[in-house]
C-alpha cells in the first residue's frame, strides 16, 4: 500500500508565495516522476509542474517563472510566487510509483486548497 500526502496549501493575497509539499511512503522500490495537477470545480484537471527521478522538470505555460518544482527523495515541494487569482484551485499530487513486487502505478493524494484573493 502506498500513500501520498499533500499539505501547504492556504488563503493568501495576490502577489504573494505559498510553498506545497507532497509525500510518498509505503512498499515503495522507486517513484519516476512526482507531478503537480490543478482542478477548479467545473473545470478540467491542469498539470501544472513535473519531475522526473533524474530532475528534469516541466511546467505548465502559464505558471513558469513564478512555479519552482524541486524534490528531495519522496517529498515534492512546489514553491509558488507571485501568486493570481486564476492560480486558485485544488492542488493534487501524484507519484508514478514502481512497488516493491515491481508493480507500477499512479497514486494520487487528497488534494490541497490554494486560494488567491484580496
């Protein structure tokens, strides 16, 4: 069993940062890329930031230059700047997780609520 855990979120003013964490744990071998998504109600799920286990990183368009993915092991973090109110949105992670027993999967996490408002 794998589990993936999102915290970080909050309410903060546009132009400011709030920085998302995300962690794996459970009958882990190897994760191969951990990935950020976004989802407003109504509204498609966006990815928004990705990592691959060598480190490259990409980004949605509309979030580069303020965006920064980083990883340090099973964590994700996810450093947001200067923040707008269409950054508003569920932020979901999930982890491409290969299990001990070799089987490989997506798990995804529960979400964290990040509003941007004045």
């Amino acid at each position: 069993q794998v589990h993936v855990v999102e915290s970080g979120g909050g309410s903060v003013q546009p132009g400011g940062s709030l920085r998302l964490s995300c962690t794996a744990s459970g009958r882990i071998l190897r994760i191969n890329s951990m990935t950020w998504y976004r989802q407003e109600p109504g509204s498609e799920r966006q990815l928004v930031a990705t990592i691959s286990d060598d480190g490259s990183t990409e980004y949605a368009d509309s979030v580069k230059d303020r965006f920064t993915i980083s990883r340090e092991g099973k964590t994700v973090f996810l450093q947001m700047n200067s923040l707008k109110p269409e950054d508003t949105a569920n932020y979901y992670c999930t982890a491409d997780v290969v299990e001990v027993g070799r089987n490989r999967r997506a798990y995804w996490g529960q979400g964290t609520q990040v509003t941007i408002s004045s």
